[in-house]
C-alpha cells in the first residue's frame, strides 16, 4: 500500500434529530453545529483551510440555499469550498482526497437539509431512471420493500426476523439523545405494527426528520493539537451501482461488499468483524442485513457492535445520517459516546449510502492509532 497522509476526525456536532424545527430554516440550524465543533477542537474558523457542504435545495425550503451556507460556514475572508448534492458523508470523502493532494490540512464538512419544508418522497423519486421508473411514482419506501422481498426470498430471513433487527436498534437508539425515535419496543410490538408496504412494517422504518451535522478534519501534525483522541482514517472505498433496479440484484449490495475489500485492505485489515464497533447507514432492517452481509459481519455476533447510537433506524436526517455514522464512530474511538459506549473499542467502521436500494455506498475504517508512519 502506497503510504498516505494520516487524517483523522477531530471534531463533530449534530443537532438532536427532530421532525420539524420550527422557529429555524435550515442554515439556522447550521450555525450551532459549526461553532460547537470549532469550539470542542479549540479553534476559530480562520483555522480551517477548507469546507465543504451537502445539501439538496429542494429539502431545505429556500432556492440556493447552500450559498447562504457559506456564510454560517465562515467563508470570509474568501476560501476553498464545495457543494455537493449528497449526504455529508460522501463531502468528507471528497475533502479526504483533497488532503492526500496536499491542498489542505484541515477541512469542515457539514450537511443540512430541512425536510419538512419539502416534498421528501417526490424529490427523492427523482433519484431513479427517469423513463421507467421514477414516472410510476415510486418513492424511497416502495423501492426498499422491493429490496426487502428480493433478500427475504433468497435468504428466508422472515418478518419476526426483520422485527428482531428493529428492535435491537430501537433499544440502542433509547440511550441516544441525539435520536428522533428514543422509545425502544420490542420484536412483539413492532410485529404489531401496520404495513407501510409489504414487506416492511411501519414500526420497522424510521420517520425522515431533519438536522444539522459539522465534521472537522485534519492532516497530521495538526490533528494531534486539535483533539486528544483523534480518529484517525485508516481506510476508505466509494462505490457506485447501477441506477436502474433491474440491472442489479436488489438481494445484495455489490458496491458495499467490494468498497468495504478495498477501505480494509487499506487500512490492512483482514475482515470487518476485527472492528470493535461498526455503524450502518440502514434505514430498513432488510437494508441492515444486506450491509452487514456485504461487510462479512454476523449481525448475531457480540463483536463488532451494530449500531450502539441505533442507527438510522432511529433518526433518518436526510444529508446527515452518512456523516452521522462516521461522527458516532468518532465518539466511540474518543471516549465521547456516554452511555452507548463500547468499552475498549479502537477500531470502527462507518458505512453510507445514497439513492435507492443501496445504489451508492462509501465504507470507512477508523482507529485510534495512525496507519502510515
């Protein structure tokens, strides 16, 4: 492996995911995390070199609004920044790389979107193939019980199956107070629950709620000054499918099992169960299983933890929950996870995705020490 620039997470901040905020539009909801994060590493933004945001202004309410992002961000005098239409997740890949290139040391990366001003379902739809499927109508739901029914027939993972998932995510996500769902049920009660659609019930899915998320990263030699614990990036893969649902078996995710071979072969790794803690951009607990499948990890198994913060299950914030991942990793590897903590954990892996079905995927190894030396 060609030696790379050691980078770790230094910071992070989220707002507690909630259906609607109603006295703030979303670069509001912005500012608070971009200060704490700066806060808990000690600096003032004329610190960071670069930023970088995601967001879709079709979710945030207002045109163009990730110009008025840079504002929150603190791009004055004028910097390096990006934009992209993806979950934040996927912006700290793109400033990773512009760190190996050498053209920064450090980086924010932020996401924001305020849903309940927008039409969710039908700017999402806008993600499929526009000819034959998006003009049918379907939507995020739809398409993920399609997935659920293609994994459940290959596999014979039944609906108490599904439940069990749910559930343990549920019961995790109780300890998180960052959480938009924090009552936990048990496997019974979800079986109760109404179809949202078949196969996939409506206490198995987690409402689309909205926050604000800010990540802060930094080469070595300035990671170290920022944060006593970093985390650092030991490996990282992004992969794409195709956009058509027919062209791909829905029961699988081919771009999550081959980024997650390549993000460990870099940071030398053997398998993914040799993580301590590993958090999944899974908004269905077909969708959980799949990933888990893809990584090589027994979601049955005591190691690696599956979500402590109860995942996206329990808080679906759409640009945030990729970023949100890899934050909880960072908690975890920096003693900052309260009472989710994972006790002696110092490797994690973070897993997002974007698009239906699991079309898009990026998969990150973290640990406490550095890779390349």
């Amino acid at each position: 492996m060609t030696k790379l620039r050691n980078v770790a997470v230094v910071g992070f901040a989220q707002l507690p995911v909630v259906a609607r905020d109603e006295h703030r539009m979303s670069t509001e909801m912005l500012y608070p995390v971009v200060r704490q994060a700066l806060a808990d590493c000690g600096v003032e933004r004329d610190a960071i070199d670069y930023q970088i945001a995601g967001s879709v202004d079709y979710m945030d309410g207002r045109p163009f609004g990730f110009v008025a992002a840079l504002d929150v961000m603190g791009s004055w005098p004028a910097r390096q920044d990006l934009h992209l239409e993806m979950d934040a997740a996927f912006c700290a890949y793109y400033a990773w790389v512009r760190m190996q290139a050498g053209e920064c040391d450090t980086a924010i990366v932020v996401g924001h979107g305020k849903t309940s001003e927008g039409e969710p379902d039908r700017v999402l739809n806008l993600q499929l193939d526009p000819y034959y499927q998006a003009a049918i109508g379907l939507d995020p739901t739809s398409t993920a019980a399609l997935q659920a029914s293609a994994y459940m027939a290959r596999t014979g993972v039944t609906d108490r199956d599904l439940a069990a998932v749910a559930a343990r995510n549920r019961a995790a996500g109780a300890r998180n107070p960052d959480n938009q769902v924090r009552a936990a049920a048990s496997a019974d009660e979800l079986l109760k629950t109404p179809w949202a659609v078949q196969p996939l019930r409506k206490g198995y899915l987690p409402p689309i709620g909205e926050s604000a998320s800010c990540m802060v990263l930094a080469a070595e030699g300035k990671a170290e000054k920022l944060c006593d614990l970093p985390a650092w990036i030991q490996g990282v893969d992004h992969r794409t499918e195709l956009q058509t649902l027919g062209a791909r078996d829905l029961s699988r995710s081919a771009g999550t099992q081959l980024a997650a071979q390549k993000a460990l072969a870099m940071a030398g790794v053997q398998s993914a169960a040799e993580a301590d803690v590993v958090e999944l951009y899974a908004t269905t607990p077909a969708e959980e299983l799949i990933v888990a499948e893809a990584l090589g990890i027994d979601p049955k198994a005591a190691k690696p933890a599956i979500n402590p913060s109860g995942g996206a299950l329990c808080g679906n914030p759409v640009m945030s929950t990729g970023l949100i991942r890899m934050g909880e990793i960072f908690r975890q590897l920096s003693g900052r996870a309260g009472e989710r903590t994972v006790p002696g954990a110092r490797r994690g892996i973070a897993h997002a995705t974007q698009g239906h079905c699991l079309q898009q995927n990026i998969v990150w190894v973290l640990g406490a020490e550095r890779r390349w030396t």
